[in-house]
C-alpha cells in the first residue's frame, strides 16, 4: 500500500549550518523499496529507511545530477534530514532546527546511528538506523551526523564496526549497540530493582536526545563557595537516606524525597554533602538471590558506572519521562534547594573503572566503541586491574583525560554541584596504555619509556583538573589509593587545591581511642589536621578530611560494639571486607560523618554492605526521634560548638602561641609508648580559652588543669555522663547545680576523668 509521503530537499550539514549537495544516480540504492519519480526518490517505510537515506548521502560525495527532493515515508514519526555534522562538540548537541551527534573512535572501520522510540527500545528494535558514510560523516576520529527535523520522544545508540582481536585490544562487533559515553540521560529500566523484559538485569540501554527549549528554573541558584576549613561533611546515600518506611516521605528513595530531610541535615549543622554515587549504574549487576537474608543482592552502594553524564535515573521519582529530562531536573531541584538551606553539594565520582569490567564483562560503552582508548591494556590486551574491579580506566590517555575534565565541568556548570570526591583517585596517577611522550606531551622527553600503570609525577589528568578555569575553583577531594597498592595520603599530586581523605587520620584515631599502645603522639598529630602529612608540601589543616566511619566498613556504632567483621548476610562466608578493622567491642582538618552515625546506625557488624537494598543501609528515622537516639543531640551540639569555636578551624597548622599540651600535669605532655592521655589548651577569640583531653586507658585519672588567675575553668563536655549532662548546654535542667557538683574538684584545679572519655572546659572568669 502507497503511504502518504513526506518531501524535503536533502542537505549536508558543517558546524550544525546547512548547504545543498548534489545526488548521483539514485536508483540503485532504491532498488527492492523505492522508485525514483523524475528528480525525487520515493523510500517506502521499512525498518531501513535511515539505512537507504545514508546510502543517498553516500552517493552525494561521489557527484553528478542533483535530485531536487527525497521523498521520506515514515508513518506515524515526524520526518527529519540526514545532514553532514559536526565532529565538535561530542555527545548530542540540540542545535537550531535539529540534534548534531558526534562520538570519538580511533579505530572503528564502520558506523551507524540508532534511534529508538520508547516502545521500540523496549521491545530491543531499532526505529531507524543511520549509517555513516566515513568520507562525509567522520573528521579525524571523530564520527558525526546532523539529523534536522522533529526527534522528541526518541533516543538513541550506535553501531561500530571494526577488528575483533582481543589479544590487541579491540572488541568492535557491529551487532551490538552501545551508549553514547557523553549520553546526557541513560533510558533503560525505569524503577528500581526491577527486571528488564524477559527478567533480563541488562536490557538494552540507550542516550536521551536533548531538546533545544528544555530549561530548569535555578531560582538565582549560585555557588555557596565555603571555604573549605569551614565545611562539615555528609556522605550520604540518596535512596539510603529516605528510602526506610519511617522517612515518611512521598517516593522515598529519591532526589526529591531527599529534599524533604535536608532540614534533618541543616539542624544538625552540616553544610556539605557528599552523596555516594549518583551517576548512571546498574543496581542489578550482582543480581542473585540471597539465602541467607531471603533477598535478592544488588549493587547498592553504585561504584560501578555505566555513564559518567548521567544522573541515576532510577533515584528519580519520574523515572524515564520525558525521556529522562525530568529525572536531571529532580537532581537540579535537590542541588537548588540544598544550595537554599546552605548546604554545598559534592559527587562521589568513580573514574577508576566502570561496569564493564573484565573481558568477560558486559559490552555496553566504551569497550564497543574504543576498548583500547578507555581501558588501560596490557601487551596482549589483558585488562590491568588496578580498581580490583576488573578493569581501569586509561585516565591519562589525551581523549580519556578531556573526557574526565568535560564530564567534570558538565556537573559545575549543568547541574551546579559543588566539588568531587574522587574513588580510588590514585589510579589518576598512573600511565595510561601505550605511554607515549610525543602523544602526551607534545614532544620527546629524555630517559626510559614509563611502563602502563607506573605512577608518574604530575599526572596529566591531575594537572589538566587542577588548572582548568572552572574546576580548579571546585571541592577537589582524592582518595589517595588504589587496589592495586598505591598508597598516596600525604603524597597525592595537589597543586595546592586538592585535599585528600585522609586514612592515617582514622586508623590512627581508631587506635588510640580503643587504647592501643603507642599512639598517643600520633593522635595529637591528627587533632592538629596532621601537619606531619601535609605541611611540608604546602598545604593546609582543610586539605586533611577527617572521618572516623565512611560507607565501607564499622559505622561508628559498630566500631565500638564488635571486634570482628559479620559479613555472613552478604553470601559469600565472611570472606568479603576488611579484616583490620581496629575496632572494639567496648580537631583540625574538615570533618565527615557517615549518614547515620548521628543517631548510632547499625549495620549488626556487617562493614560490606554493598549488597543490601535494605535496613542495614537505610537511615532509621524512627531510631533517631527515640530517646535511645540521644547521641543525636550530642552530634548537633558538638557541631555547633565546633563553628562557635574559631580555634577549631584555622587556616594555618596551629603553633605554640595558641596550642599547650598537657598531659596528669600541666604542660608535661606523655608521649611515651604506654601513653593513654592526651590534653591541649587552644587560645581562642570567641571561647577565651579551651581544655580538651581524652582519657584512653581502662583507669580512671585526676588530672591537674593549668593556673590561670582570676579565671576558673567550668565543664562543657564529659562523655562520661549520662544525658543530657554530657554536654551542659543552656538548655540543661538545673545546669548550675550540675556544674556545682564539679566545684569540689575544680576549686582545687583538679578534674576526675572517668576510663574511656573526653571532656572540653571552658575557662571563665571568677565570680
């Protein structure tokens, strides 16, 4: 049956501008589905008619009679025109009157565009199939088309041709179709935790098509930009964090419902959060079932990325409507209203590798479309595994390394957060694949050949961040670490802006505390942001993260509740985890909490939780409004004292003028190996004068507070008393007398400090 046809003349598109061409002799690559009709060409509506228009572009470049019109029939979809493109910029660009697609590979021989409607991509159909021509459609390395015409509702993937040899690197095979690696929104499974059709956990995924008049309302949103001595950092998990029954929420476990505790977060006095990683990943990528907790696993925690652009579109409560634009949307609105309640926003972000893992990994992105690009290979093409997940992201390579930097700014300057943490960041230091000086540098360097995977001083990645206009203006946080034993807390290439968790900082607080031997010297280093690390290098208390408990491992409740790992629940017989836990069944720098751990969280002594969509990783709202959750209280109140307290967040390491340590006595400080007593006073502008000791030993001790005449020193803190009286804030029933029961000690100068506590005092004048 003749359908009713649609004409339009047909173009080549340069830099998304349009200009006619002319056509050869059309009628072969109309044969089988066309006719031509005096200067026009009828293609009747099939599966192949982007597949036949390409091969009328390819004609185009090879000269002879122009063909007035090509006659399009594509029933029930808006036509569009097959157009040159632009090879700048990569990803989908909506431009004037059309989208202009561009994606990098070196080494594919062949390449086609795929468009999808929302029905089709479900039902793993191709709508239409654009094949490009090499000599029309590719610029260098890059592969572009300009398709002009309606394209709403619709997405899209490739195809790449090309050697399949593994043992040299390269995995192209023209029957599968992969993302786009700058895909602004991956669509694929809607809701969370459920089965693709067919019960498949990887169904075919595909980019959003941008649309030149979409806009989000900022409201006038701009950068808090805190200075970083002044944060109180919050990783959180966004499904985690609302996702418990008792969040009470609408859509928990989403971006907006996360919005709706920001005020949990603002009374506690936080500023920052880092939210655990929010970027495109596939939660059913462990998917089994589970016999011992009766469920299946998934891949909570998200450290596995499937595209570094997108936003997880399963953390949306709109899920893949309009194709995706309203899940960026609900990120933006969680960022705008964070930025509204003071609090900054930081991505942890997982450039060391992706989900495509090992050779024996799912082929989704960057393995089909240039394996030996994005991967760090060895000679014979085995993947280096520095991530200890399979693969490691070739950062340093030239395109991989402005991949990183684009992505980056895309977050800055898009979606408005506010800094990074970056996983495993030591792996940005290591060579890339197929080292080369010429190709990195720009010409030869003297000396031998650096192998693939040798750290290498000023990493080009890290050099490229750090002095990029925009993101050397951002929080730049590296864990200074890898899998594969590169150890650099301390030592990580920084430019002066980059800080650092700092992991020295919390096995060494973990020992003291627990009341190991011979940290006591260590442990004042730490309460002074670790100047041992950092100052020679030039840097600062700030560049120091202090945490105690992050997602992986004890949260703090556990930490003194077990001294064993119970990973049995994760399926794999206590295997999995870290077996030094330093933990026990009983300052300076920027600190972090770990979403939780304000109210006393546990996770049953599991330190592994990557697999539970469940209540050991969702935050406990009921837990935290009961009275056993008064450890919140304390949290609030300590972190209000900390911003009271400007001695507690200087720019500079402090000196002798402001720090006196003490130890039983004043100023005799024990640093000895047995030492389980360490105290300080600090000069402050706002308190007068601080005591802060802490008292790690099984014995209690009296210790002697320092003279200061016409003062007296007045408790504050003491972790020994029960609530409330462990922090006598104004607010504290009868807090005068409870202060009077210490005068006894105090008019002599003396303090009784019970085993395992701290105290703070406050000087004050005498009445």
């Amino acid at each position: 049956m003749e359908l009713a046809r649609t004409t339009s003349r047909f173009s080549f598109a340069s830099n998304c501008g349009l200009f006619p061409v002319k056509c050869g002799n059309l009628r072969r690559y109309a044969r089988g589905g066309g006719d031509l009709v005096g200067n026009s060409v009828t293609l009747r509506a099939s599966g192949s008619s982007r597949r036949l228009e390409s091969l009328v572009s390819n004609a185009s470049a090879r000269g002879g009679d122009e063909v007035e019109t090509v006659v399009i029939e594509r029933p029930g979809l808006a036509p569009f025109q097959v157009l040159a493109g632009s090879p700048a910029p990569l990803g989908a660009t909506a431009c004037d009157g059309g989208v202009n697609f561009a994606i990098y590979s070196s080494g594919a021989t062949a390449a086609a565009l795929c468009l999808f409607t929302l029905a089709d991509l479900t039902a793993n159909r191709v709508t239409e199939e654009v094949v490009l021509d090499p000599l029309i459609n590719r610029t260098g390395n890059v592969w572009h088309v300009f398709l002009q015409g309606e394209l709403d509702d619709m997405v899209y993937g490739y195809k790449f041709d090309g050697k399949l040899s593994p043992q040299e690197g390269h995995y192209f095979d023209y029957s599968r179709i992969l993302l786009d690696p700058y895909a602004k929104a991956v669509i694929s499974r809607g809701e969370y935790g459920v089965l693709g059709p067919g019960g498949d956990c990887w169904p075919q995924m595909a980019g959003m098509i941008p649309v030149s008049n979409e806009e989000f309302d900022w409201e006038g949103d701009l950068p808090l930009q805190y200075p970083q001595k002044d944060l109180i950092v919050y990783e959180m998990h966004v499904r985690g964090f609302t996702k418990h029954d008792s969040s009470e929420t609408n859509s928990p476990g989403t971006y907006i419902s996360a919005i709706k505790k920001l005020d949990h977060l603002k009374e506690l006095g936080i500023n920052c959060i880092e939210l655990m990683p929010c970027h495109e990943f596939n939660e059913l990528e462990y998917f089994s079932y589970n016999s011992i907790v009766g469920e299946n696993k998934l891949n909570f925690w998200g450290y596995s990325t499937v595209n570094y652009f997108s936003p997880m579109i399963r953390y949306s409560s709109a899920g893949l409507a309009n194709c995706g634009c309203d899940a960026i949307n609900e990120f933006k609105t969680l960022v705008r209203e964070a930025h509204k309640r003071g609090i900054e926003v930081l991505l942890d972000v997982v450039f060391n590798h992706t989900a495509e893992g090992n050779e024996n990994g799912p082929m989704i992105s960057f393995r089909g479309i240039d394996n030996s690009t994005y991967y760090m290979l060895a000679p014979k093409g085995e993947f280096y595994n520095y991530s200890g997940c399979g693969n490691t992201f070739n950062c340093n390579h030239p395109v991989v390394r402005q991949f990183i930097v684009d992505c980056l700014r895309y977050w800055v300057t898009e979606m408005h957060v506010d800094g990074f943490r970056f996983d495993l960041a030591s792996i940005m230091t290591r060579s890339c694949s197929l080292w080369d000086p010429v190709n990195v540098y720009g010409n030869p360097i003297e000396g031998d050949m650096v192998t693939t995977g040798t750290p290498v001083g000023g990493p080009p990645l890290i050099e490229m961040i750090s002095n990029d206009p925009i993101l050397c203006k951002v929080k730049l946080i590296a864990e200074a670490w890898d899998a594969g034993g590169l150890y650099q807390v301390g030592s990580f290439p920084h430019s002066g802006i980059w800080s650092e968790w700092n992991g020295q900082y919390r096995d060494i607080v973990r020992q003291f505390i627990k009341g190991t031997d011979g940290f006591a010297g260590a442990f004042a280093q730490c309460l002074c942001g670790s100047p041992n690390l950092y100052q020679d290098g030039g840097r600062k208390p700030w560049h120091s993260i202090n945490f105690i408990c992050a997602h992986d491992g004890f949260t703090l409740a556990d930490l003194v509740t077990y001294n064993n790992k119970y990973n049995l629940s994760n399926g794999e017989d206590n295997r999995d985890g870290e077996n030094h836990n330093l933990s026990w069944n009983c300052g300076e720098g920027v600190p972090m909490i770990y979403m939780g751990d304000e109210y006393g969280h546990t996770k049953g002594g599991n330190n592994n939780t990557y697999c539970h969509d469940n209540y050991l990783n969702y935050f406990r709202w009921d837990r935290k409004e009961e009275s056993s959750s008064d450890f919140y209280r304390f949290c609030r109140l300590m972190t209000k004292f900390r911003y009271e307290c400007e001695s507690l967040g200087l720019d500079e390491f402090p000196t002798s003028e402001r720090l006196q340590w003490h130890g039983h006595q004043p100023k005799i400080p024990d640093w000895s190996e047995t030492s389980r007593f360490v105290a300080f006073t600090m000069s402050d502008s706002v308190k007068g004068e601080i005591y802060v000791a802490f008292n790690t030993s099984h014995l209690p001790v009296t210790v002697t507070l320092p003279e200061r005449s016409g003062y007296r020193w007045e408790p504050l803190v003491d972790t020994s008393k029960p609530v409330p009286y462990d922090f006598l804030s104004d607010d504290v029933p009868d807090r005068a007398t409870a202060i009077k029961l210490y005068s006894h000690f105090l008019d002599s100068n003396l303090y009784p400090m019970l085993s395992y506590s701290s105290i703070i005092l406050i000087l004050q004048p005498d009445a």
